[in-house]
C-alpha cells in the first residue's frame, strides 16, 4: 500500500518543521530529569523517574510522528 504524501503549504511546513527542532531540543532537559531521579535511589517507587519516563515517551512518539509527516511532504503554494 502506497503512502499518501502530505501537503504543505509553505509556512505550516516551515512551523511544524521548528515545532520539531522545539521537540528535538526538549530531549536534554528529560534526559537530565531522568538522572536526577535516578539518583534519588529505588526506581520501583521514584514517582520522579516515572513521569520522566513517561514524558520521554511522549516526545519522542511526537518526535517520529513530526519525523513521519515531513519526511517528504509536498509544498502547495
């Protein structure tokens, strides 16, 4: 089955395009979040770690989402 190309116009393109580079950015400060709720010990019952795992998983599931859709998108002027 044959995928359908997205179109764009120039300027929602370009936004999603730094909405991505904004999600792209976001993966140091969770990476870090991460570290530091590692450290707080016992990661069974480290609420901290949890949500920081789980925020990791949501950016990078709109990370690929965004990857996805502007991979090769058509332009409509």
């Amino acid at each position: 089955m044959a995928s359908i190309q997205p179109r764009f116009t120039r300027e929602t393109y370009e936004r999603q395009q730094a909405q991505l580079e904004e999600l792209k950015s976001r993966r140091v400060e969770i990476i870090k979040d991460i570290a530091e709720a590692r450290e707080q010990g016992d990661l069974r019952e480290n609420h901290a770690y949890h949500h920081a795992k789980d925020m990791q998983g949501m950016l990078e599931a709109q990370i690929g989402e965004l990857e996805r859709r502007l991979a090769d998108p058509i332009i409509i002027e």
